[in-house]
C-alpha cells in the first residue's frame, strides 16, 4: 500500500523527497453505544481497514488536499491562516479541523503541506471514517512537525474536540479512542468517565466478527446524535436533584430503577435508561468474553440492539430487517446495529460454519425487501493509528 501511496502522490503532487505515508485504522464496536459521552463503558476494537495519507511539508502556508476516493481527483486548497469550517471544504473539513484544534493547544503548524488520502472504509457505514481521518492527520501533525509530547490518547482528544468545536457533531470519545489506540486481536475495554482501559483478547473460537451493512445513510445522524445527547443530559440534571453523580454511567439498574421517575420527561427517561443498562451490558459482555462464554456475549449484543432500537430509538427499518433475519439464522450467536445510528452497519458474531449462509439467505432478504445490495465484510480486528 506504500508503495501505491507513493506513485499517487508524485502523480498529483510531483516528484520529490520526504514524503511519509501513515495509516489510521476505522472501528467498530462490539457492544456499548451511546454510552461514552454518558460517562459509560465501551468496547471497540480497530479494524484492518482504515484511511492512508502521504503526505509532504511545503516552504508556504498552502494546504492541498487529494482524495482518492472521488472520482474527479481535483486537488482542493487551502491555506493554514484560513482554518475555518465551511460547506465548500467538504471532507477537507475534517483534516483542517484537526490542525485548528493543534493551533487552540498552542501547536501551531508551521508551513503548510500536501496531502493525498486514500480510504477503504466504505462511505457512511458508520465504521469512523471521520474518526480515522482525524486521528489520520493528528499523526501527521505530531510526527512532520515534531510535537513529539502529544501521546496517541492526546490524538484522540484532539480529534473528539476538533469533531465537537469545528465540525460541529457533538461525539463522544470512543471512535477516535480506538482508531488511536487499537491492538491487533484484541478490543479495547474504555471506560469514557476517566479514559481507562484495558486490552481483552477477542478470541472467537470458531467464528468470526462479520459486519453487514445496509447501505442507508438517513440524513437525521448528526442532528438526531445532538439531540439524544441533550436528551441524556436533561435526564442527568433531573437524577442530579436527587443523587450524587456526575455521568449516567456511575449508576447500577438497580439505582436507575429507584431514581428514574425523577426523570419528569419520559422520552428523557428512556435514553437514560438505554444509557445506564447499556452500561452495564458491557461490563457484563467484557466478563462474558474473560470467560470463554461466547453465547452470554451475543445474548448481551441482541438486547443492545433491542434497547437501542426501542429506548434509544436510533435504529431503521432496513437494520432492523438485517437484525430480525440475522436472528433467524443458525449459527448466529448475536447482531446488533453498530455506530452513530439510523443506517449503517449491524455487527455480528457467527459461526465460520454459517458465514456462506449468513450472506446468501440475508443478500437475497435484503435485495428483495430494500431494493438494493447489502455488503459484507468478514473482519480482522488490527492495530491503531501508525507510520508506515
């Protein structure tokens, strides 16, 4: 892939020297959505595929970019003293948001660059496209213009910030996290409250991780994301009146059973509850998977999506269709809608046995309810963001 990156890069940028090529990976999820920026747990793992850049420091302040992804292959420019968001920009929104979040912490790049972005996440599956660019340029930044400091945990809340102040989507922290972070064959065990973590093996004994996705994207994502964030928080200032906490995560079932009519909105009062059972599923799963028992962590995965479909409402009819014939299946051990919501992806668990049939029986469902394909990706879960 370097080696492609490179040949791209002197096609459209010219020949010449310095040019370093660096690699952030996308992500999903196994099971804990909507819960980091409640101050729950999450447990993410990056995949293999992700977004590249090659990219080279230039003597002015222009920035050109270069997706490989469009087919038009213009270059779309820029300068460093005009870091502002807008329409026109596009995806170099993102990019660009990142370096104005390095300038706010004091780390103002010094002359601008060229850089050439290929991706291979698919566009708007919900799989942190926009996480891994991010995370992407935070890499380029520290390691072109040696603020050698910045720790990839940094990375991350740099991206989160630049996504929340500049791009204007409210996210929490777990998709740059684990873009950043990742480590082959193993998710990442975070808890969103004070960013701890641990690395659990994801060992899958005769199945494997296979993400379908609906190639639906509803428009309500970042608005209706906003929204259930601001849901949540009018749902913690009401618990706060009558308890000491300080996220929706710190709570058990239990505590949220005895304090939810506190809640005086009942719309409030079911994202919360999603929030904090949702919370405690992944603590369970986490165990669950310690423990060799794959079947309690896909039982956990199938009331995820349940709950996130009907409390949290965020799901579709074309995912909940993937989900209900998913179930139907033999060798599914569990599926569930994965991401930000309304379309995207499910993730699911299944047998090695059953992953032709997954993919026959559920393609031709699909097809013929929705009108369109579905795709599958049989996944391998990787590391985080790297040089190459």
């Amino acid at each position: 892939m370097k080696e492609t990156m490179l040949n791209d890069f002197s096609t459209y940028f010219g020949e010449g020297r310095d040019v370093e090529v660096f690699f952030a990976p996308g992500r999903v999820n196994l099971i804990g959505e909507h819960t980091d920026y409640n101050g729950g747990h999450v447990f993410p793992c990056a995949l293999t595929i992700g977004t590249y850049a090659a990219v080279r420091k230039r003597t002015d302040n222009k920035l050109r970019f270069l997706s490989m992804n469009f087919n038009n292959k213009a270059i779309i420019e820029s300068d460093l003293n005009d870091l502002k968001p807008s329409e026109e920009a596009g995806w170099t929104n993102y990019p660009k948001g990142v370096m104005w979040a390095f300038a706010e912490r004091g780390m103002k790049m010094d002359c601008g660059l060229d850089m050439l972005i290929y991706g291979n996440i698919p566009n708007g599956s919900g799989l942190s496209s926009s996480a891994s660019l991010e995370v992407l340029t935070g890499l380029v930044i520290k390691s072109l213009y040696g603020f050698d400091k910045v720790t990839m945990v940094d990375l991350a809340l740099i991206g989160q910030y630049s996504e929340n102040h500049f791009n204007g989507c409210n996210c929490g922290i777990m998709d740059q996290f684990a873009s950043a972070m990742g480590k082959k064959d193993h998710a990442i065990f975070l808890d969103t409250s004070d960013l701890t973590y641990e690395y659990a093996p994801v060992k899958l004994e005769g199945a494997k991780i296979v993400i379908t996705n609906s190639k639906v994207k509803h428009s309500l994502v970042d608005s209706a994301y906003n929204e259930r964030r601001q849901q949540c928080e009018k749902a913690l200032s009401d618990l706060q009146a009558e308890m000491d906490i300080d996220g929706l995560g710190d709570l058990s079932e239990e505590e949220f059973e005895h304090y939810q009519n506190s809640i005086a909105d009942p719309v409030c009062r079911r994202r919360a509850k999603h929030a904090v059972y949702e919370n405690q599923r992944t603590i369970k799963a986490v165990k669950a998977l310690e423990k060799g028992d794959i079947t309690l962590f896909g039982e956990l995965m199938n009331q995820s999506h349940n709950s996130l479909r009907d409390d949290y409402e965020v799901s579709c009819d074309e995912v909940d269709f993937l989900v209900d014939e998913a179930r139907k299946i033999e060798g599914v051990i569990g599926t569930r809608i994965t991401g930000g919501g309304f379309g995207g992806c499910t993730v699911s668990i299944v047998k090695d046995g059953a992953i032709d049939e997954f993919q026959k029986v559920i393609g031709e469902k699909y097809l013929a309810e929705v009108g369109h394909d579905a795709e599958f990706y049989v996944v391998e879960i990787g590391d985080g963001a790297h040089a190459l």
